[in-house]
C-alpha cells in the first residue's frame, strides 16, 4: 500500500520529516522527506538530547530527500545516521553545498565539540550525498511489481529549495505524491518564484502562513527604508535578528538596492555589520551561486552592482571583534545596521547585541522571520510595543527600542501564494494533507482550499 506518514512537523512548524511508504511486511520500502529539528516551543517533544535519537523504524527507508537545508528540515540527520540509515542523501546541487556547512553548525552546538567526531559525521554526509539537478527524475528504486522516482522542482524558498515530485508504481497502482517542502513568496528578490506542480494526486504542504498574507514588496520596502532613515537620523543601530539562510541575503540585497537609488551623503554613511561567520559564509555561497538567481538580480549583476558584496558591507568573524563591536555600537553615534545570528534570539551573538541595545530608544530592532512561540524573538515581539521586557540568560532587559516586523522577507509563501500553488495544479489533488504550521494556520488553509478544490483535505498528527 502506498502510504505517508509525519515523523514531525504536525503539531508546529519545526522537525519536519515525512515518510512515503510501499508494499507491506518484509517487502516494504520507504523513503523520507527531511530529517528536521525541533526547536522553540516544539521542542517539548523533540529536543533534548535523549529525545533526539530517531524513534522510528528506518530498516526498510531506502533515501533521504532534503527539501532545502534549513535546520527544523535536515538537524536530525546526524542521528539518523547515528541509528543505522546507509541510503543515499538526495538533494538539489545547491542544498549538496550548504548541507555539510549548515550541519556542521549544528553539531558543533548541540551534538559534540570533538573536531575529530565532527568531521567523521560530515565526511560520512558527504559521501551519501547525491545532488541531483532540478526537473530531472532519478530512481530511487525500481522492482517488479514497484517503482519510485523522485524529482526535484525549484521552490523558492531560499538558495536550493525544492519541492519533491515522487513517482510512485505499485502493483496496477501508479501515484504522483508531491511534498512541498517550504515555499517561497512569489515576489521575493533573489529567487525565482515556484510555478505549480504539473500533477499532483496526494499533495503535502506547508501552512506557516497559511492564514495571512505578507505586505507587497514595494510596501515591505517602504517600510525597511523608513526603519533605515530612523537609524540615520539619530545615529542609532537597526539590529536584525539573521536566520543563516534565504532571508538574511534578500534582505541584504533590498538594503543594496535602497542605498544604489537613494544615495547621497546621508545614505552613504549608513554601515552594514554582518556579524557572524556562517552568515558570511553562506552569503558568499548565494553570491557564487548566481546561476540560481532570478532574472531581476541577474540583470542588476550585468550592470555591475553587486548586490550581495556592496561596499557598506563588513563583515565581522572572531569573537574578539564581535564583542569589540557591541561595545563600539552601544556607544556610538554612526548609524549602523547590523544582521547576527540566531534569528529566534535564541542564543548566538545577537543576544550580547540585544543586552546593550534594547534599552535605547535610538535603536530599533527588525524581526525578518517568525518567531517560534517561546523564543525570546517572539516575546520582544509580542511586548516590545508596549514597554515590556525580555528574560535573556535569566536577566530582565527592559525594550526601549522600537519593534519592527517586516514579514515578506520571511521566504515564505503567504495564504493566497499557498493557494495560487493549489490552483495552479490542473487536475486538483484528490488528497491535500496540512503540515509545518500553528493550528490556527492550517485550519485557516483548510478551509481556503476546501472552498478551491473538493477534496480531503487532512491535517495529520503524529
Ligand atoms: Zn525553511
């Protein structure tokens, strides 16, 4: 029987991880979608260290499939090898380059300090990886009587992300399941936007916006130059919790593109701090990556700006410097816009930025992402207006700065994207099955696409 199961991602946004299954008994064969994380408040049933081992059958799991290679979809994948999965790594050729860069972040924070240890896990990662190009199908398994075959479409959402086709043979059965991974918004800079799936007979998607819709780009950049002016004026420093990957560089790039149009003296002072290593890292990966590049971005590289790499832009690596520049900053009078990570304000170096600068009113903090419901991101969020406080390191830091939120730089797709994607499918799905959202979002989706298409739509549990 052909079947899909959730080992995550159905209770929150975090640890997706998705299994197709065929035939029965001995003879069954799986693959999964993802190996993610839990993280925030999802974390009560994933995260600690004891409850990370993989608490599912995996001896008939022939691959993995990596939607895109943020965290809460590929952190569990060292302790799945761990518990003895020997299949291949199947992902875009993007994804096969940041995949051992992001892991091993991973592992040096949450699994060992041991070098050794580290690079024998990322070595075994390496050696399992199998990139395969976008629109181009590859068998995972081919027998008598079953067949699957996977293939990869751009998704949108950050560099490499795709959404899995699987061709699926069993018996007289043939099925075309499709698993969304995350989407990306349609007009996001950097990359191109998903186009629908030709087929889809069961599809499995995503619903972390699934009940609103994120302001139009010119609105959302409006906004960013509005909280970039406040800056200017005062002398005040806009600091932007950065996630590693995808939104960090779109965002990057729209401050580029605001400086290029807007110039002058007063613009031209404004300096940009990238302070953390992987993210410097991984922006240099999407500026090496230019072939993945939408039109747009392409054409402005052909007249010679370089939006990933603009003079404004500093990096900062060792710690030393880091804390050198927390100091300078919370001091200073130069207006500066300085992106650290962790992007939840969970930990990472944006949280000695946020010790020395909530409590200045010249200062403004820019939300980017969403904020995963206990995390100190969401609680700055949700009390920062009114102010309130935040606990960082079991100390109370009252918010005198100001709390911006700017949601299209999420690389999410919105609701009406969601259901654009879902309409866009020429016969609807007989089966659409809710996941990776609160349960606010997914009964909201829910009932977008009931009126769409009339079909089952499932929101699954574990
Ligand atoms: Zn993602």
């Amino acid at each position: 029987m052909i079947s899909i199961s959730h080992h995550g991602a159905t209770s929150g946004v975090t640890g997706s991880c998705h299994e197709l299954t065929l035939g029965q008994g001995a003879q069954k064969s799986g693959i999964l979608i993802d190996c993610g994380l839990f993280q925030g408040q999802d974390e009560g049933r994933g995260a600690s260290a004891s409850d990370l081992s993989i608490d599912f059958p995996i001896e008939h799991i022939r691959a993995l499939v990596v939607t895109h290679v943020h965290i809460d979809h590929v952190g569990r994948i060292p302790y799945l090898l761990a518990a003895g999965f020997d299949g291949p790594i199947i992902c875009s050729e993007p994804s096969a380059i940041m995949l051992p860069e992001i892991l091993e972040d991973a592992l040096k924070i949450g699994f060992t300090r041991d070098r050794q240890l580290i690079e024998r896990v990322l070595g075994l990662i390496r050696s399992r990886l199998v990139p395969v190009p976008y629109g181009q199908w590859h068998s995972l398994l081919a027998e008598d009587d079953c067949s699957l075959s996977v293939r990869l479409q751009r998704a949108g959402h950050i560099l490499g992300s795709a959404y899995v086709e699987c061709d699926v043979v069993e018996g007289d059965v043939a099925e075309r399941i499709v698993f969304s991974g995350d989407l990306g918004a349609p007009h996001a800079p950097l990359l191109p936007a998903p186009q629908s799936p030709e087929r889809a007979d069961r599809l499995v998607i995503e619903s972390t916006y699934g009940d609103k819709d994120h302001e139009d780009r010119e609105t959302r950049r409006y906004r960013l130059k509005a909280v970039l002016e406040h800056a200017l004026e005062d002398g005040g420093t806009v600091l932007v919790p950065a996630f590693s990957i995808g939104r960090t560089q779109e965002l990057l790039y729209e401050i580029e593109g605001l400086i290029h149009e807007f110039g002058g003296e007063l613009w031209s002072n404004l300096e940009i701090v990238v302070d953390s290593p992987l993210v410097a890292e991984f922006t240099r990966i999407y500026r090496d990556l230019k072939p993945y590049w939408d039109a747009e971005a392409t054409d402005l590289v052909r007249q010679g700006r370089h939006p990933l790499s603009f003079e404004q832009l500093t990096v900062i690596n060792s710690h030393e410097d880091h804390l050198n520049a927390v100091d300078y900053l919370a001091r200073s009078h130069r207006p500066c816009v300085v992106l650290a990570g962790s992007g939840m304000c969970a930990g990472g170096r944006v949280v000695n930025y946020l010790k020395a600068m909530l409590g200045d009113k010249r200062n403004d903090v820019l939300f980017v992402g969403y904020q995963a419901a206990g995390t100190p991101g969401r609680d700055i969020l949700t009390y920062g207006h009114r102010g309130g406080w935040v606990e960082l390191d079991d100390e109370r830091y009252d918010i005198r700065a100001r709390i911006h939120q700017v949601g299209g730089y999420s690389a999410h797709a919105g609701q009406s994207d969601l259901v654009a994607f879902v309409a866009g499918i020429p016969v609807p799905p007989r089966e659409i099955r809710i996941v990776h959202g609160d349960s606010v979002a997914k009964l909201a989706l829910k009932r977008c696409f009931q009126s769409l298409v009339g079909t089952d739509i499932i929101i699954p549990s574990e």
